[in-house]
C-alpha cells in the first residue's frame, strides 16, 4: 500500500470557523443600534414589574401568562383559550410587518431588532469592555499561552454571560407567575423546580446563541435569508457599496496622474461587520443590513476628505442613473411602492379587524346548550320542562352577579337549578357551569306547534351589561 502524503490528500469540505471581533464603530447607525438594544432589553427585563390591579384572586401583573387558566393578560386586556384568534391575528401582524419592512430595507429587522442581534451586541458590549477593542481581543485570541492575566479575564468575561444568561432566563419565567414572589421563592430555593430548569435552558441558550454562536446563527441556522429574497426587488433599499465611485481601490496618493477611486482599502468596513462579509464584494446572504459598515466608511472618507456615502443604503434601480453622474430616486420614492403600500394595507385591515373585534366584545360570555335527553319533560300538573346547560363567563376581577331571565313566549317561566330566584354568583375571571329549567303551564302553548323559539338574557347586576342567546323550547299542549 503506497503511503499518502499530506499534499496529496483531499482539500476538507468544511472550514474551521475563524473567530469575528468586530470593531466599535462610532456614528448614527450604531447609535440607532445602541438605542434599539437598550428600548428593546429594557422592554423585556423590565415588562413582569409593572403592577396592575387584578383583583384579589390573579397576582397584580400588567402582563401575565396564566398557563394554569390558559389565559393572558395585557394590561386592561384578558384573552381566553377560545379567543386564540387574537393571538393569531397578532402572529399574522408581524408576518406582514416582516414582509414590508424587507421590501422596503431588507433585512432590516435581522440588523436592528432580531432578538439575535440585540443579544449579540450585549455580549460584544460587555466582551469589549473586559478584554478592549478589535486588536486587543485579537491579540488575546492569539496568544497561545495562559498566563494569568489571559485566564482571570476569560473567567470574568464566561461569568458576565452567564450572569446575563440568567437574568434572560429569569425574565422568561417572570411573565408566567407574579414576579416578587417568584424572585423571593427563587431567591430561598423553594421556587417550583420548573423554574430552575426553565432559567437553566433559558441561560444557555442565551449564552450559545448570543455569546458563542453569533453570527453562525444568522448565517446556518436562520431561515429568513434564504426567504427574504422572494419580499425584494430592485427597488428595495439595501446596504450596498458604490464600486463606480471606489474603484480601482488603493491606499496610494490620489493624483491626475492616479487613476484611483474614492476606496482606500483601509478594512474598516470589514473590521466592523459583525458577520466578517466584505460589503465591496456585493449582496451577500451573511449580510444583516446593520449598517455598521456605513458609519466606518462615512468615517474614513471624511478623514481622507472624500464625500460620504461610499458605502451607503442603495436601490439597484437607481445604479445605471448614478454611473451616469445623476441623482438617485428619493427614499420615499423607493420605499412607497405597490408591494409596500399592499403589504401596509393588509397589515392595516387586520389591526382595524383585531381592535374592532376587542372593543366589541363583552366581559359576559353566555353559551346555552339544551338538554336532549328526555328533550322535555311533561310534570304531574301538566306544565312541560326543558333543561338547559348555560355556561356563564365572567370576565371580570371580582365577583358578579348575574341575572337570568327570557323573553318570548310569555308563558315561560325560568328556574335555577341550586338556587332561590333568578340570580346566580360568578367568581371572579371564572367560568361557571349552571343548569336552568325553563318551563311552561300547562295549556299555555299553542297546540300545533312542537317547538316555540325564545331567547335566554343574561344582565350583570352590578353594572346593567347584557347579552343573550337564542334557542327553542320544545314540547306541544295536550
């Protein structure tokens, strides 16, 4: 057997993944970014304090998962398992709105709101501010030995995001219970072990996504850049780099004897990209549109005294007007297009639909159900029974009387089954279940008829709200 030399084995099929440091940058970008992260942590973290009053049986929490009820509370508003079509509504909302934020910018979302990104940059944040800069990290990354001072700042580095992890986890588990007192039963030990294992999965989740992963995230595992391309045409703005201005690049002295362009390959752009692309090569799938890349080059340009806007936010549509020495169309222009003003309306129609049907809808729920079997029963003095099974929602935080009443046929008479006179008490963000006979004297219907249509009220006796339900009593005179 003839031995294989290392040169004459196979090239392997996958690379070994090269670590990115990405550079801080400074400009309104990356202060957009740096705001976006804060509004959108701060949402998250801070959300489960806000106290709300519920009355005294549900923990008084503004939003609350109530997985034990399978019900969710959003400030004044309670949606119930039955009523999941406002949660579908909500899903159809952000699918619309992903849609119309990428063929107007791209992937704009992935740049500036993805939870991915925002996490990611908290971890950059904090990585920059342990072990310093783009250089400094690298060098550390470089240095094959472990010395002291290596060792103590990758131990308080992995401690930041494990700490970081934690309070993504316990944030999680907040919404679903009131949160002082799962911080204090976390906090003693004798929260429910689903909580724990809740925080732990939650934390290394978060740690390997956003402190380790990072870009291979966006790049392998999400699936919106191999989606995003059917939502964009020539018109939608995207990061892009002016190679008719750039081109031929070179850190050479530009003279009239140079034929050089605007680019001077100083790297910045590709020294701040968080997923290690070079813009000047073209529209990458690895590209998130944060615009980073912008900032940096802004910045050169201006020390270099050149114009802005090598690299800037550009519409394929507009490229053959600029090689030509034109102007580009307006932002407005590209951005107000029939695909987004059709993507907008239907995001619009469905939140008209979704308020509408909030607003009309009452905090008392009323299902009748007749009893079918006997579907009547004739008593010894002649008047015939029905039985019904009436479900009463109450979605209020206390307790409510309700009353029930029908109307109709003013022969029948209604009885509670359980209970003196025709008013019957709701517990509070409760459903209960309550037989009513519906009768009629004997006599008092007509002959010929074998059914009699009538509806069952239902009135909050504590504010006048009602509603009602329309059904048929059946049974025919002797």
């Amino acid at each position: 057997m003839i031995p294989v030399s290392k040169t004459d084995q196979e090239p392997e099929l996958y690379a070994a993944r090269e670590p990115i440091f990405p550079k801080r940058v400074y400009g309104k970008f990356r202060n957009l970014k740096w705001f976006l992260m804060a509004f959108t942590l701060g949402i998250y973290y801070l959300t489960p304090w806000i106290r709300w009053d519920r009355g005294p049986s549900l923990p008084d929490q503004a939003v609350l998962v109530d997985i034990a009820n399978r019900r969710f509370f959003f400030f004044m508003i309670e949606i119930w398992p039955h009523e999941f079509y406002f949660v579908a509504g909500l899903l159809i909302m952000a699918g619309l709105g992903l849609f119309l934020f990428t063929s107007a910018l791209g992937r704009v979302w992935c740049g500036y709101a993805c939870p991915q990104t925002v996490w990611t940059d908290l971890f950059l944040l904090v990585e920059r501010w342990i072990e310093g800069d783009r250089n400094a990290r690298l060098r550390l990354h470089r240095q094959k030995k472990w010395d002291f001072r290596k060792f103590r700042l990758r131990v308080i580095k992995v401690l930041s995001w494990i700490f970081i992890g934690l309070a993504t986890g316990g944030a999680w588990v907040f919404y679903f219970t009131d949160a002082p007192a799962l911080l204090q039963s976390l906090l003693l030990g004798t929260a429910h072990p689903i909580a724990y294992t809740t925080i732990a999965v939650m934390t290394f989740f978060t740690v390997f996504f956003g402190a380790i992963a990072r870009e291979q995230i966006c790049i392998y595992a999400c699936p919106w850049p191999r989606i995003q391309a059917a939502m964009m045409d020539e018109d939608t703005l995207v990061v892009g780099y002016r190679d008719w201005r750039g081109e031929p690049r070179g850190k050479g002295k530009r003279t009239q004897d140079t034929e050089l362009g605007d680019c001077i390959d100083c790297m910045a752009c590709v020294n701040v990209c968080p997923t290690g692309i070079d813009i000047r090569d073209g529209q990458q799938l690895e590209c998130i549109t944060c615009a980073l890349c912008i900032d940096a080059c802004d910045e050169m340009m201006e020390k270099v005294g050149k114009p802005r806007g090598l690299i800037d936010y550009l519409a394929a549509s507009d490229e053959g007007r600029e090689r030509e020495g034109g102007q580009p169309k307006s932002i407005w222009k590209h951005i107000l297009r029939p695909r987004t003003i059709l993507y907008t309306t239907l995001w619009s129609l469905v939140g008209v639909m979704l308020v509408v049907a909030l607003f009309l809808r009452s905090d008392i729920e009323l299902t009748v159900a007749p009893v079918r079997n006997p579907t009547f029963v004739t008593l010894s003095d002649g008047t015939i029974r029905n039985t019904y099974e009436v479900r009463l929602r109450n979605k209020h935080g206390d307790d409510r009387p309700f009353q029930i009443s029908v109307k109709g046929d003013p022969s029948l008479l209604v009885q509670l089954e359980g209970t003196e006179g025709d008013t019957v008490i709701v517990p509070a963000d409760q459903m209960k279940l309550q037989r009513v006979y519906v009768l009629s004297p004997k006599g008092a219907l007509p002959a010929e008829s074998a059914s009699t249509g009538f509806r069952i009220w239902v009135e909050d006796a504590s504010n006048g709200d009602r509603v009602y339900k329309d059904t048929v009593f059946n049974g025919r005179a002797n």
